[in-house]
C-alpha cells in the first residue's frame, strides 16, 4: 500500500512540473512516466488517463487548500477573524504551491466540460466556507446582515483575479496583495475601520 502510494505521489509531483510547463495539451503521458521514473503500467494502475492526471491533481491541491484554511480558522475565536485568518491562509498556500495555482486556476480554463465542472465544485466548496463564516460573523455581531452568498462570490472573484494577473506577471505578489486585499474585503462587508486596523 505504502509502494502504491509512493508511486501515486511521484506520478502528481512529476505531472505539476510537466503541466506547469507545458499544458494540458502539450504534456505527452511518456514524459510524466519518464519523470515521474515509473512504467505506463503503474501510471495506468493510478491514473487511466491524462484527464485523470489533471483532474487529482486539481482535487490534490483543493484538499491541501481547504486542510489549511480550516486550520488556520480554527485557531481564531470570531467570526470575522477566521475570515480573516482563511484569506491569509489561501494567499499563503498559493504563494508557496505556484505551480498548482496556476494548474489549478489557469490551465483548467477551457479545457472541456469535465475540467470546468470540477473547476465550479472546487470553487462553489470555497464560496460556502466563505458564507458559512460571513454568516457566523453577523451572527456574532462583527458585521451588519447581508447577502453572504453574494458577498462570497465577490470575493472569490477579486481574489481570483489578484491571484491570475500574479501567475501570469509576477505581480502583485501575495505578500503586497494581502494588505490591500484584507482592507477591501472587509470595507465591502462593513466590518468597522477599528477592527480592520486590528487585524493588520
């Protein structure tokens, strides 16, 4: 099971330099069995295809993101804090992973129907953990009721978008983004000045 694993891990890891790289279209199987120094039969064992490839490696990173942003919140004590502290945690994992951001948010853009709905699953899990906090924080009295589900596709929007002109110019990195990001996300939801001030 270990061995299986160990393959698996090595097949993805291989995959995410070579996609990174070249793109879906361009990336052949025999160069990921090549890198990845395993045989077709043990990528076919894990990985019928090359949309399969794709497609772990998008839930791969969805995991590693959602696994930190929940512990990230879970060191907070209020609702608009683990915002705070999930916006953080989300910049930070993007930062260190570039390769699987830019698998995961770019080159699975256009790709076909299978890559787009996954795409929309993975980003409808993070528009609920973003309402599902927004929701404890009027609860809580941080902010003044609102519509959260809207509030949390707009921020999925400027996030993604901060992040994409990041992957593809090198700026502005997450470090810069982050500041100005935390202000404008939290003004929009009307989280008071002080407590803003706060959390810098």
């Amino acid at each position: 099971m270990e061995k299986n694993q160990d393959t698996r891990y090595r097949i993805l890891n291989a995959a995410i330099n070579i996609f990174s790289q070249k793109g879906y279209h361009n990336t052949r199987m025999d160069e990921i069995v090549a890198a990845a120094e395993t045989s077709k039969g043990g990528i076919y064992f894990h990985f019928p295809s090359k949309q399969d490839i794709f497609l772990g490696l998008v839930d791969e990173f969805a995991d590693l993101l959602e696994g930190r942003i929940a512990e990230a919140i879970e060191q907070e004590d209020s609702g608009i804090r683990r915002v705070d502290a999930a916006l953080n945690a989300c910049l930070d994992t993007f930062s260190q992973y570039r390769k699987l951001t830019k698998i995961f948010l770019v080159q699975a853009i256009g790709l076909g129907v299978v890559f787009e709905e996954k795409q929309q699953e993975i980003h409808d899990r993070f528009v609920e953990i973003i309402k599902k906090h927004l929701d404890q924080a009027i609860d809580e009295g941080d902010i003044a009721p609102l519509d959260t589900e809207i509030a949390a596709f707009a921020w999925m929007g400027a996030l993604n978008e901060v992040v994409i002109r990041w992957i593809h110019t090198g700026q502005p990195d997450p470090e810069r983004a982050l500041p100005a990001l935390r202000v404008f996300l939290l003004r929009s939801v009307g989280v008071p000045e002080a407590k803003i001030q706060e959390m810098r």
